[in-house]
C-alpha cells in the first residue's frame, strides 16, 4: 500500500515539520510512503516537488501573490492577511504520476497558493481514499485558520468577522457552501492532531452532515531520539550561553503574530521583575524566531537571541540548554514547540488553551495558566523553576509515551488499514 502525503512545504511551518516527521515515521516503520510539496528544501529521495527549475518559480511567485491579492479586497485588517484562504489558485495535482500510484491520499496543510478548492475538488474526484490531518481549521470553515470566538463553522459560516463586509452570503459562507458540495458523497478521514481540534471538526456542518466522515485524533511525532535530555552545562558552553543562570525559552516562527501572545510574555516578565527583584540576577531570556528584536528593549530580562534557527539538531540543543519553556499563545492547535520541549525533557508553561492541556498536565509536566491571564503566567514560571528536575522528568516520560515515531505510526497505518487495505 502506497501512502502520498501532500502538503505545501517540507520545510516551511509547524505542518510541514509535522507532516515530514510522520513521514519519516512512516517509513521508519516500513510503510510505503512519500510525499509531495510545492517545492523542497530537503534533498530526499522521497519528497516530490512541483517546483525544480526557475520558470516554475515564477509560476509559483504569481500563484502566490494572486492567491493573496484575491484577498485583499475582502480583507478587514492587513494584519490578518493570512488568517483566511480564499483557495483560488493553485496546481491540478490529480494527474500528478505520485498521484496516480497513491493508494492513499494523505493531505496536510494545501493552502497559499498551493492546492485552489477547484484543485482540491479534482484530487477528490479521483475517488482515492483520503485522510486529512487537521493542522488549522481551514478544511472545515469557510476559509478561516483558527476561528478564535466565533462558531460560524458549526451551521454555514458567513458574517465572517475577518471580513471587510461581511453578511450572509459573505465570502465565508459561499466558500463553506462550495466544500459542503465537494465533500458530499465521500469519505473522508480527518485525524485532529489534538482532540480539541477534533471536537471542533465534529461540530462542523461540513463534517458532521455526511456520516461517511470521520475524525480521529493523533498527537504529533517527534524524534525522540534527537529531541531528548543532555548535559545542560555542556550544552550552554557550546552555545555560549550562562552556565549559573535560570534560562526561560520562548519562540515561534513569527514572535509579533498576536496569536503567539508575546503581549502577555512581556506583562509575566515585567510581574515576575516587580513581585521578585532579586530574580534580576538569576533569570535570563533565550528566544527564537522572526521579529524577536521588536520586544527585546521591554524585556526587564536579559535575552539571547537566536533568531531562525535552521536544522532540527540546532532546535534541539535551544530546549536542552532551556530549564522551562514558556507557550504565552492564546489558540493554538498541537504546537510543535511544545511536544519537542517536552521530548528534551523541558517542562512547558503555558495557558489552558486548544490542545495544550492535552500535553501538558498542570503542577506535573508543566503549568497550566488561565487563559489571557498572564499573572498566572508568571506564577507558573516561578512554580516549575522550584520544582527541581522532575516536572522535566515527567514530561519526558509523557513524550516517549505519547509522540515517538513508532507510537505515531502505529495509529496511522491503523486508519490506512481500515480505509483502503493491503
């Protein structure tokens, strides 16, 4: 049995981190499986993208950018420019020759002018079994990647509160008709990578209504094996960091995206400084990712910046540096930030939000925080840094237990099983 999976990028996004490492997982279990994207930046035999040469770089620049430009006359804020996908551009794969040979499709995450809902609809139409990993919420809303408050998704969308003008018959609400149709007489499995996620695909119409459908739900993996305690003293010297010092991690592939909840970082930080001046001399700040130079200057805490950190190994040595990671988003799905820290046996504190709970179990692995409440927030940091290793300890047996390869894979080729045999 063949299993393709697909997804826009093998490098770029918490999906295409996610999706490469089940693929891996996969594989590592023997099953026959690959994987298609829009373009590669790894060099693997089994990772097949559209793009290889410089013309169809420019196709894919102008697919990009009219993709996005099709939004903007729609778009409420500039801001959230990519919270929503319209899915009016991209590439026919459904006679792609992986395509062909597939005996199970496995779509990830399609969007940005990668997969149009009329693309989609052809990959459909080839009656192929179909399993997708709900990385965002976009395959059961009208186009929105998280719908915060609002729960238009469980009846037809519309009077998106993204949108410029929204109403009835808004942009959402004919996107959400148009999915309605094309997931009508077809089964499709969707595996929430957090149960949360799978609740809220559950109430979906575009879900519910065609009991054909279902909705399983399965962590993320990890490599446990690279992702895994190490000696924090060795680890600091190799990267030039303190060795007498509490370190707090914090990163996202986009420090300033509000969803992230840098604000209610920077007011923990700034309640831990005033309630405990003398942590002044003890605790200091590692962060990652883009715009992390934006908050530095209000930070009451010294910090080492790292910036994009490019290679997992990198990633791996950032956490097992770390003594806690501090998770301040206020949605998010599975994030992979957590389940690596937890890997490197690094306790996460964070708020009680989307699929967090799932993975962090409070007083024990971590701390959970009301949500929005960054005073929690800051109480949790202090709770867990006086815990000593074994909030540590325990998160790393929750990893082993919960996110390695095998365990992952095992669940998968379950679903390929039951939903196409051989």
């Amino acid at each position: 049995m063949k299993i393709l999976h697909i997804n826009q990028s093998d490098s770029t996004g918490g999906a295409a981190v996610a999706a490469v490492r089940l693929l891996k997982a996969l594989r590592g279990c023997s099953a026959d499986a690959e994987m298609l994207v829009l373009e590669a930046a790894k060099d693997d035999p089994a990772i097949h993208p559209l793009v290889t040469n410089k013309w169809d770089r420019l196709v894919r620049n102008f697919k990009f950018a009219a993709e996005v430009f099709s939004f903007v006359p729609y778009e409420k804020s500039r801001q959230q420019r990519f919270a929503f996908s319209p899915g009016r551009f991209g590439y026919n794969i459904s006679q792609h020759p992986q395509v062909k040979e597939a005996d199970v499709l496995h779509l990830h995450w399609v969007n940005q002018g990668f997969l149009s809902l009329h693309d989609l609809n052809r990959l459909i139409q080839t009656g192929k079994p179909m399993v997708w990993t709900l990385h965002d919420t976009w395959a059961f809303t009208g186009g929105c990647h998280y719908p915060g408050t609002c729960g238009g998704f469980t009846s037809t969308c519309g009077n998106c509160p993204l949108l410029k003008s929204p109403g009835s018959n808004d942009l959402s609400a004919r996107q959400h008709l148009r999915k309605e149709r094309m997931y009508a007489n077809v089964a499709i499995t969707f595996v929430g990578c957090s149960d949360w996620m799978k609740q809220m695909a559950e109430r979906s119409t575009l879900v519910k209504k065609d009991l054909r459908h279902l909705v399983k739900h399965i962590f993320n993996p990890v490599d446990t094996g690279l992702f895994k305690p190490a000696d924090k003293q060795k680890v600091r010297a190799e990267l030039g960091l303190p060795a007498d010092k509490k370190l707090l991690l914090f990163g996202a592939a986009n420090t300033t995206d509000p969803r992230k909840g840098i604000i209610h970082l920077l007011r923990a930080l700034k309640q831990l400084n005033a309630k405990n001046p003398g942590l002044k001399d003890e605790l200091e700040l590692m962060a990652f990712g883009k715009n992390i130079e934006t908050f530095s200057h209000e930070l009451p805490y010294r910090m080492h910046p790292f910036h994009t950190v490019k290679g997992e190994e990198r990633m791996a040595r950032l956490y097992q540096a770390a003594d806690l990671f501090v998770l301040p988003s206020m949605q998010d799905n599975l994030p992979n930030t957590v389940v690596e820290s937890m890997s490197a046996g690094v306790p996460v504190v964070g708020f009680d939000i989307g699929g967090v709970p799932e993975m962090i179990k409070h007083q024990e692995n971590g701390f959970l925080a009301a949500p929005g409440k960054w005073k929690d927030l800051a109480e949790g940091i202090l709770f867990v840094l006086g815990k000593g290793t074994l909030p540590g300890e325990n998160a790393r047996i929750f990893a082993e237990t919960h996110f390695a390869p095998e365990v992952v894979a095992r669940q998968y080729l379950d679903i390929y099983q039951s939903i196409a045999g051989g």
